[in-house]
C-alpha cells in the first residue's frame, strides 16, 4: 500500500469513528428530548387539574349574590 492509500485508509477511518460518535450522540440527545417532553406534558396535566381545584375552590369560597328580595318591595 502506498503512503498515499495509507493516509486516505486513515482519514476514512477518522471519519467513520466521528460519525459514529456523533450518531451516538444523536440517539442520546434523542432520547433525552423525549424525556423533557413527557415531563412537560406530565406537568402540563397537574397544571390543569390544578387549575380545575382553584376554580372549585374559588366557587366555594366566594359568596354569592343574595337571592332574597330587599326589604322594600
């Protein structure tokens, strides 16, 4: 083998090695994506049902409106 095949064998070796550490780089970032998705729509989901409990409780909480006629009539 000459020494320019040589050279060109190791690059296309060098390159291989790169792409592989970056394809898995690639799942690893993957994977972590759909981690902080599933926490986001879990904290969207208790960040509704949360805001359902303060609506109840604000209902209960807050007087109404009397439904007696005044005194006058």
């Amino acid at each position: 083998m000459s020494e320019k095949q040589a050279e060109i064998s190791e690059r296309v070796q060098d390159l291989e090695i790169m792409v592989a550490h970056q394809a898995q780089t690639i799942e690893e970032l993957s994977e972590e994506l759909r981690r902080a998705f599933e926490t986001l729509e879990r904290m969207q989901r208790t960040l509704k049902s949360l805001g359902h409990r303060f609506d109840a409780l604000e209902e209960v909480a807050t007087p109404g409106p009397e439904s007696t006629k005044p005194p006058h009539y």
